[in-house]
C-alpha cells in the first residue's frame, strides 16, 4: 500500500488488517488482507446496504494500524477492535412482514467504536505517563528533603 508516514512513524492513512471472516464479507472478488481504512469503511457500509439476513452477516476482528517502522515499513502500533452483533436492522417481506434482526454497525457507528477504542488508548498512555511524572517529583522531593536533614 503506498503510504505517507511522517516524522514519528504515524501513518497518514491509517490501514485496516482483517481476519478471514471480515475478508469474505467486504471483499467479493478477492480476498484482501489489509485495506485503507477509508476503503474498509465504504466495504462495510456497502455490506450493511446489501446484505438481506443474519447469515450472510458474522462478527469479525480487524487490526487497525496507527504506526510503522520507517526503515523496514512494517506495523508498530495497532489497536485490535471485536466488531460485534449491536445493530438492529429492518426489514419487510412478503412473506414475514416487517422485523428487525442484529446486524454489525455501519461505518458511522464503527469508526466512532474504533475512535474511542485508540482514544482510550492515547488517554491511558497519557495517564501513566502523568503517574510516573509525578511519582518522580515526589522521590526527587524525598531525596531532597533527607539531603537538607542531614545536612543539620
């Protein structure tokens, strides 16, 4: 996939790995392994327009990669998402009336899934970093503390 990464590594587009099930149902004419992410929203989108039961409807895993190593080109960072069952989509036959049945999300409600997903992430990194900041600042204040009371 032709990319463009910048200083740190981050991709400018971020790119979807997807596991065999996801592959067979965004990915008719043939399976491809990694998609933009851009790509992968359209294919799910796709998919929720057209599929017409439960059947040919499964959950599914996909990787999203964030990061790569700008020597080698391969992935550093990615966030795994479960793309469950959560959305009810309708329906009207002839023969059944009308109905809903559990559907994966479209692509709106799955990229806000995965955006919180790496928010929580970035929030998490964020709040480590700020404990061990401040477990420092503490220790250096300790070790001052003794070094002024021996001192006298």
């Amino acid at each position: 996939m032709n990319q463009r990464i910048n200083k740190t590594g981050e991709l400018e587009e971020p790119f979807v790995e997807l596991d065999e099930i996801a592959q067979r149902q965004f990915n008719r004419k043939g399976a491809h392994h990694f998609m933009k992410y851009d790509d992968f929203l359209k294919s799910v989108d796709k998919h929720f327009a057209t599929s017409l039961g439960s059947l040919d409807d499964q959950e599914y895993e996909i990787k999203v990669h964030l990061k790569v190593n700008k020597q080698t080109l391969k992935s550093t960072e990615h966030k795994k998402v479960a793309v469950k069952k959560t959305e009810k989509k309708q329906y009207t036959s002839l023969y059944f009336g009308a109905g809903s049945y559990t559907h994966t999300p479209n692509a709106r409600a799955l990229h806000h899934q995965i955006s919180k997903a790496i928010n929580d992430d970035v929030k998490m990194y964020r709040a480590k970093k700020d404990y061990e900041f401040m477990q420092h600042k503490i220790e250096m204040e300790q070790q001052r503390r003794q070094g002024f009371e021996m001192d006298f």
